[in-house]
C-alpha cells in the first residue's frame, strides 16, 4: 500500500464514494420516473448502436436498461419498445433490450434485499 494514504483514508474515500452513488442513484431514480417517454427516448437514443458499439455500449446501456425495467411501468416500457421498433434493424439492440422478456428477466434476476434502499443491480 502507498505510504502516503492509510487503510483508514482508504476506507473513508470509499464511504464517501458510496454515499455519493447513493444520492446520485436516487436523483436518477426519481428523474426517471417523471420522465415523459419521448425524454426517456432522448435518452436512449444517445446510445444509438452506430454510434458506440462494442463493450463500452454495453457497459453503460445494460445498466439503464435494469433500471428502467426497476423504475418504469410495462405501459412505458412498451412505447418505448414500440418506437425503437419502428426505427428498424440498425435498433435492433435496443429493441430487444426493452422487449417484455426481457423485463420479465431483469426483475426475475434483480437482487433487492428487504432492508435495502435501492435494488443491488447486477450491472455496475
């Protein structure tokens, strides 16, 4: 360990860091939940398959796709669904991301113990 920086500033670093994801997990909660379809397709759309495809697009897509399942209702899943749906192959990714079995395995899988705040989502 660098003789700089002990266990002990380590570990409130951390703390601090996971405080921080917890407000900023909530803030997106809740702004996701008031948000109107066409601002959650604005959204989404920023992860357009041609414009970042590979492991990064996966990396970051995968986790806003959980929490929307989390968050949303089915009705709003399915608009959502239906306007990548009508964009044709080059959304195909994303389309099936936002497909009802899709959701149905995401809140199968999703882990939220009783006592937790927020759901512990599988993705980062």
């Amino acid at each position: 360990m660098n003789t700089e920086t002990s266990l002990g500033e380590v570990w409130r670093m951390r703390n601090a860091a996971a405080a921080t994801l917890a407000l900023s997990e909530e803030q997106m909660r809740r702004a996701v939940r008031e948000a109107s379809v066409d601002e959650l397709v604005s959204l989404i759309e920023t992860f357009s398959p041609a414009r970042s495809a590979g492991p990064e697009w996966t990396r970051t897509f995968e986790p806003l796709v959980e929490r929307l399942w989390t968050w949303r209702e089915d009705d709003t899943m399915a608009a959502l669904a239906e306007v990548f749906r009508a964009r044709g192959m080059p959304w195909l990714a994303v389309t099936n991301a936002l497909s009802p079995e899709q959701g149905a395995r995401v809140r199968t899988e999703l882990r939220h113990p009783a006592w937790a705040r927020l759901p512990a989502f599988a993705q980062g």
